[in-house]
C-alpha cells in the first residue's frame, strides 16, 4: 500500500503573520510577500498557497497547523 500524499494549505488572508509556521516546518514554509508565508517552489502546487508533502515532513506540517494562532494553516492527508 502507497502512502498517501500530505497535502498543506495556507489562508493568507487569515493569516497574521506570527511566524510560527517558519520555526515548525521552515522546508516547507517560506516568506513571501509582505512577510506572509508560502509554500516553497519544491512542494508547491496550485500557487503558493497549496502543497504536497511528503510523509516524512508530516509531523513537522502538523506541528505548524497546531500551532498557528490564526488557524490559517490546515493539513491532510487525501
């Protein structure tokens, strides 16, 4: 059985721009524009605010979602 893909989405509008998601998961994550995050080149899919990740970041993904104090992060798998 293959693993199912991680999939990382950032609401940029709710986003307020703590920074947490830099410090959980900085491989994924990124600055961008106004400082507000994006996903980087290497995992981005649809824009810069949907991923693909693979399994072995999961828990650091997660770590972000838990930790984001705007709930602008969601993380899951399809």
């Amino acid at each position: 059985m293959g693993l199912v893909p991680v999939r990382v989405k950032i609401d940029r509008e709710r986003c307020v721009v703590a920074h947490f998601c830099f410090f959980y998961a900085a491989t994924v994550f990124i600055p961008g524009e106004g400082g507000k995050p994006v996903i980087s080149p290497e995992y981005a899919v649809n824009g810069v605010s949907e991923g693909v990740v693979p399994d072995e970041l999961y828990e650091q993904v997660k770590e972000a979602e838990r930790h984001c104090p705007s709930r602008a992060i969601k993380v899951y798998r399809e």
